[in-house]
C-alpha cells in the first residue's frame, strides 16, 4: 500500500486531471484543450496540497465550488459555453 503523501496526491491529481475532459468533454470542446487541462492538473495539486495541510475536504470542496461557478460564469459571458437549460 502507498503511504499518504507526495505520490498519492500526485496521483490524485493525475486522475481528477484525467476524469474532467472525459466526464464534461460531451458539454463543450473548451473542457477539452490542453490549457484547461493543464489549470485542472494544477488545482489538482493545489488541492491535494491542501488535503494534506488540513486532512479535510471541506475547503476542497468549498474552492471547488467557487472555482465551478467563477470559471462557468466567465465561460457563459463570453459565450463560450452555452447553459443546456437555455436551449
């Protein structure tokens, strides 16, 4: 078994990285270019960095849905991502 630690969050990190464009790539192509790739390995560690810090996931989640709603939104404005209830 791997001990908590570096190792682990980096590959936590690999698969949040790897599950974000196959679960969302069907919503729009931006979820699936590597710049939003590379920004979703990056809170990856950033977040499990902070796991580490604080052994909790309760600021994990609090930043993912703020992260979630600031990058939706900036999406929506800039007609990047149209809402499937706005159809």
């Amino acid at each position: 078994m791997l001990k908590r630690g570096l190792p682990i969050f980096h590959l936590s990190s690999l698969l949040f990285t790897l599950n974000h464009p196959i679960a969302l790539a069907t919503l729009n192509k931006t979820f699936i270019e590597p710049g939003f790739i590379c920004v979703t390995f990056m809170y990856g560690i950033i977040w499990g960095v902070l796991f580490l810090k604080t052994n909790s996931l309760r600021w994990n989640y609090v930043t993912h849905v703020m992260v979630n709603f600031a990058s939706l939104s900036i999406l929506v404005f800039l007609n990047l991502y149209v809402p499937v209830f706005s159809m």
